[in-house]
C-alpha cells in the first residue's frame, strides 16, 4: 500500500511547529501566514521525511534539565563577558590550545545535545567528535595558565555528568 508512509510520515503537532515558526518569520499571525505555515509544514513532514529521532528509551529529569538550563544560561551571560574582555584588553590575544577530552554518553541524540551546548557557550568549541571512541576534540580561546585548561576539562566533565544526570540516570 503506496500511502501507507504517509500515514507514518504524518506528525501533527510537528506541522503546528512549523506554522508557529513560519507566523513568527512572517511578523504577524494572519489567515495568510497560517495558511502557508501550514502548507510550508505539510511539504516538509511529507515530502522531506526527517529519520526517526532514537529517543524511545530516554527518560528526562524535567527538574534537573530545567535547572541545568538556568546555570547553563548564567554561564552563558559569564562566558561571553570574559570572550568580551578577552577581545578588549590591552594585552595580546591569549594563547588557545586544542584539548582531546572524553564524553561518555551512551546516546549520540545526548551526545549531540552536549556538544551543541557547549559550543553555544563562547571560549571554546568543538572541532570533531570521535563517536567509536567518544572523544571531542575541543578548540579552547583561553588556554593562558594550567588552571584556564583544568578549568575548561573540568566544565566539560561538569556538562558530561550533567547530561548524564538529566538523561541516562536509568543506566546502571
């Protein structure tokens, strides 16, 4: 049966999604925008299937995940105080460095998440990812001291038991 993929492809809250981006692209929610975001969303659902996100398993602590999110914004305001600083001072530029670190997630969804995050955080970002043997290769802005080094390891640690802690405290 030809439509039988379709059936499957159908996600409706993911066609609502795309309507309220396309009303927020747009400017203004009118008949028009909401008639486009709708068809914009059912070309993309239909013709342009997305695989299936393997997160069937995951379990979320909301609490913890809502907190994280509200250190990791705190720490978003301070990473891009200290890049400001960094780029203003009247000294040269710091030294950086590039750092091998481990990231022991057992989904590539949460491992995703994670680098995502961490290169959404100025001062440094991740240039590859190991995925056979879980290692980020990380390039650091502020590599001047020992302790600027042992203090990036240690926030990548920190995001790594975090998601740890979030989304795979269900694994032993």
């Amino acid at each position: 049966m030809k439509f039988a993929g379709l059936r499957h492809r159908f996600r409706p809250w993911f066609i609502a999604w795309i309507t309220a981006m396309w009303c927020l692209l747009m400017g203004e929610v009118t008949v028009a925008n909401l008639v486009g975001g709708l068809l914009v969303g059912l070309f993309v659902v239909l013709a342009l299937p997305l695989p299936a996100m393997p997160i069937a398993e995951l379990k979320v602590s909301w609490g913890k995940l809502a907190l994280f999110m509200v250190g990791w914004t705190i720490d978003l305001f301070h990473a891009s105080f200290k890049v400001a600083w960094l780029a203003v001072r009247p000294q040269d530029p710091p030294k950086t460095a590039i750092l091998e670190l481990p990231m022991r997630l057992d989904s590539e969804f949460i491992l995703s998440l994670a680098v995502s995050l961490y290169n959404l955080q100025p001062g440094g970002t991740v240039t590859d990812i190991d995925i056979a043997n879980r290692m980020l290769t990380i390039h650091v802005l502020d590599a001047a001291s020992e302790a600027a080094l042992e203090r990036e390891i240690a926030n990548v640690a920190g995001l790594e038991a975090s998601m740890i802690e979030i989304f795979e405290r269900s694994h032993p």
